[in-house]
C-alpha cells in the first residue's frame, strides 16, 4: 500500500508586504482616527463608507491585462466577466459614489472617509501593501475657497494629533502654473513634455542641480548607472527651472518670480491668479505662512492633478536604523482633480481634497515620543480558590458596571505566581486577591501592580516598607480602591 504523502504544515506567516496590528497599535491608530474625524466633521464634512472592493474599470487608470491583469491593484475577474479590485484609494470610490448619487447629493457634497486601502507593489522598509488613509473631499466647487479650506483643516488636524506649530508646513502650487511653463517653452502634449514632467517630479530627489542635468544629457545616479536625460538645452530648460527655484522670501515675491516664469501664458497667470486667492482667504482666516505657504516645488501627482495641490511635511528630524539624521518629510497631500467624476458622467465636476497616510503619521509621533507608552490593560482578579468562580465573576462585574476595564484570571489557577506573571504580561494596573481568609472576613486584597514594579526597581528596603504596594479593604470598597488607584497612575 502506497504511503500517504504527509501534508506539510502551513507557515505561520502573514502575505509578503502585510503585517498584524496588536492592541496598543489598534489602539493608537482609532485614537488618531476619532481625533481628525473630530476636526474634519467641525468643518462641515459628513462620513462616507465605500465598498472596500470596486470595479476595477471605476478604477480607471488599472484596466485589465492579459498577461498581468492585477498590476497595480489586487484583482481577480467575476463569472468571467467583470474585474474586480481592492480598492487602490480612496478617491477613485468617491467619483464613483458621486456620479452614483449626484442627484441625492448635495451640491457641492463634503465627505471624509478613513480605511485601509491595498496596492500591489514591492513592499519594502515601512512600505507595505496594506495601509490606512484618511481623506476629505469638496465635490462640485471650483471655488478656491475650498483648497484654502482643506489646507486650513489639514493645518487644524496636524496640531490636534500632536504636531505643534512649527514642526510642520504646509506647502502649496498650482498646476496650471507647471503649464505655463509648459507652454512658454512650446511643448505641446507629447513624448517630450511627458519626459519633461517625469524629470520635474523628481525635484525633491535630486535638487536643481539633477533637475538640470535629466533636462540636458542626462546624469549618473547614486547606484553609478546613467540615466539619460531628455535632451534640451540650458537656455530651454531655464524656463522649468525658474519655475521651480521661484519661492522667494515672501508670498509677494513668490508670486512675481511665477509670473515671470510662465510669461505671457493664460493658463499660467490663471494659476497664479489661484495661489493668490488661496493666499488672501488663508490670511483672512488667520493661517499665516508659518503654517501654509506658497512653494513652487511641490510638485505631487503631476499627471493627476488639474489645479491647486499641496503637501504636509514634517519639518523635525529624526534619527534612522543607521543613526543618521534626516527630516521626517511628507505625510499628506492633495489637491484639485476637476476631471476624474467626468469619466463617469461625461460633464466636468470640480472637486479637491486631500489624503493623510495615518501610519506614517503616526510613525512620526512615535519618532517624537509623543504615542507608543504601553497601553493600560485590564484589572485581573485572581482565582484562589475554582470553586468560588461565581464570586469573582460578581467582583469583575462591579469593577465592569462602573466603567472600570477588568477580568477574570481564566488560566489553570493552581500556580498563583503564573497569574500575576499573566497581569504583568497584560500590563494590569491592578490585581485584585480573595483567598479564603479574606472572603471569611469580607475582605479583599488590592495589589498595585504598577507601583509594586517600581518599588522592586529602585527602592531600598526601607522604601520598600513605606510605600506598600497591597491593600486589604472591605469587599465593599473594592470598586472605589480600584479606581482611586488607577487615578493616581494616570495623573503621573
């Protein structure tokens, strides 16, 4: 008889470019959600919840291929008809939903939506395939109200997260400006002027001085491979250079190093028009350039965006695996997408917003120390004696109805020093202990777990003795010892 073949076990590993989140994580992360929910819903946005799996034609830029039909996006094809896809964003949903329910909606309609969205791209360090964003959106006004709102609230949102003013700017350019550049220098839509775009995006990567030389010949990259470049001359890359390198010491002058890049163009002076809109409505508003300014170097979502597009960036530094340090850099953006809601109606929807990357965000205040402490867990009442689970399941529940976080110890009680072992694994503030003596006598020990470590850590016996870390009180006490405990804790 032939052997069966033995199954090997499965790895116990999540896909490549996931990872699990545990309490403390999921914790920091809701808190954070519930904090720019409070803001974005003070300035007037309403909750939306999209399907977390859309048409991958909704999609528009990942249609399928034969040979790879999931580029991009995970997908997989319906009854061999329609492809679907884990959503890649969440502004793709939104024009969807728009067009969808145009007529139920108001006009213009402001939404904020949170979740995690999925991309099938290489992971790498801190980059995975998994990930949550945070958006909100005014759709139907072309208004530039509305991109001086969004960066108001996203300057609001910052600080209320933890950023303090000053370790952050918002930076701002417009589209149109790039255009006018564009324009000046004659190219037309086409290879080149794409080939010019790509070279102007990587502005933040290799400075002007790689700026210039991907317009020109072409440069070595710091991998020592040559990139060629896209072959204009000085004279007609001097144009995108000025457009980039004209922030100057003041709004004003920012402005007249625009106008003199993009010249006579109309679509330039438009945009800058905009900025100088968005600038005066940020001023009345009281959001000086401390926090929001003008900078023609941002340059996010070329091919994306239609107007106004701006970007968060953390301006303290932090120290890297390799103990250099560097800025912490972007954590959101946005801007002006009047065409994307058109794909579905046919008719042009103006609409802006902008999206926050909250892990990265809330990597950055981990960086600062200002999230990932422990988080508090439960009080754990012990079991002494199995026979007597009824009572402590009445102690967990006084502790419970009075808000107080609490369980019951539900491990084999047979060795008491592996339950505090589990309430020091759980983080326990406290441990509540009724052996047979105590309940004969209606009482109750209280054991201040917290306490209790750092009187082992530092203390001398003497110490030791004066500051008790266990408390007898009658068992009617127990809830208002409990919480009279964690108070102190959480007081400092």
């Amino acid at each position: 008889m032939a052997k069966v073949k033995k199954q090997p076990r499965p790895k116990a590993l999540p896909p490549k470019g996931f990872r699990d989140y545990f309490g403390v994580d999921v914790a920091e992360r809701k808190e954070m959600l519930d904090r720019i929910a409070a803001v974005y819903h003070r300035y007037g946005f309403e909750a939306l919840e999209s399907s977390a799996v859309e048409t991958v034609e909704a999609l528009g830029k990942f249609l399928p291929d034969v040979d790879r039909p999931n580029e991009g996006v995970f997908a997989w094809q319906e009854d061999e008809k329609d492809w679907l896809a884990l959503r890649y964003d969440l502004t793709a949903p939104l024009a969807r939903v728009y067009a969808q329910y145009r007529n139920d909606l108001p006009t213009p309609y402001r939404r904020f939506a949170m979740g995690p969205v999925w991309r099938n791209e290489k992971p790498g360090p801190g980059r995975f395939r998994q990930f949550y964003q945070c958006d909100a959106d005014t759709v139907g006004s072309a208004s530039m109200a509305a991109d001086a709102e969004i960066c108001a609230m996203l300057a609001d949102t910052l600080e209320t997260v933890g950023i303090p003013r000053g370790d952050y700017i918002i930076r701002v350019n417009n589209r149109k400006v790039l255009n006018g550049v564009l324009e000046v220098m004659g190219l037309e839509d086409g290879p080149a002027r794409d080939d010019v775009l790509r070279t102007i995006d990587k502005f933040d990567k290799v400075g002007e001085a790689g700026v210039r030389e991907l317009l020109g010949k072409g440069r070595l990259d710091a991998s020592g491979a040559y990139i060629d470049g896209v072959g204009l001359s000085a004279d007609q890359a001097e144009p995108v250079i000025a457009f980039l390198t004209s922030k100057a010491g003041d709004t004003a002058g920012t402005l007249a190093n625009l106008c003199a890049a993009v010249g006579d163009s109309a679509i330039g002076n438009e945009g800058i028009a905009e900025l100088e809109q968005i600038a005066d409505l940020l001023a009345a508003l009281g959001y000086g350039p401390d926090r929001i300014e003008i900078d023609p170097s941002v340059v996010r979502g070329l091919g994306y965006y239609t107007g106004p597009v701006y970007e968060a960036e953390l301006t303290f530094e932090i120290t890297d695996e390799k103990g250099r340090k560097q800025q912490f850099g972007s954590v959101a953006g946005g801007g002006r997408y009047d065409d994307l809601v058109k794909r579905f109606t046919g008719q042009a929807v103006p609409a802006t917003g902008v999206s926050i990357g909250v892990d990265r965000l809330l990597a950055a205040l981990r960086a600062k120390g200002r999230v990932g402490g422990k988080s508090p867990g439960p009080v754990v009442v012990t079991v002494m004696d199995r026979d007597r689970m009824a009572d402590y399941q009445t102690m967990v529940a006084d502790l419970r109805n009075a808000g107080i976080r609490a369980e019951v110890y539900l491990g084999n009680p047979k060795n008491f020093g592996n339950q505090l072992k589990y309430a020091d694994k759980r983080n326990s503030p406290v441990a509540v202990i009724e052996g047979g003596d105590e309940y004969a006598r209606g009482m109750v020990q209280i054991k201040d777990l917290i306490l209790g470590a750092k009187i082992a850590e530092n203390a001398t016996l003497e110490e030791w003795k004066s500051l008790p870390s266990q408390y007898e009180v009658p068992r009617g006490d127990l809830v208002a010892k409990v919480r009279e405990i964690i108070a102190l804790h959480e007081a400092g």
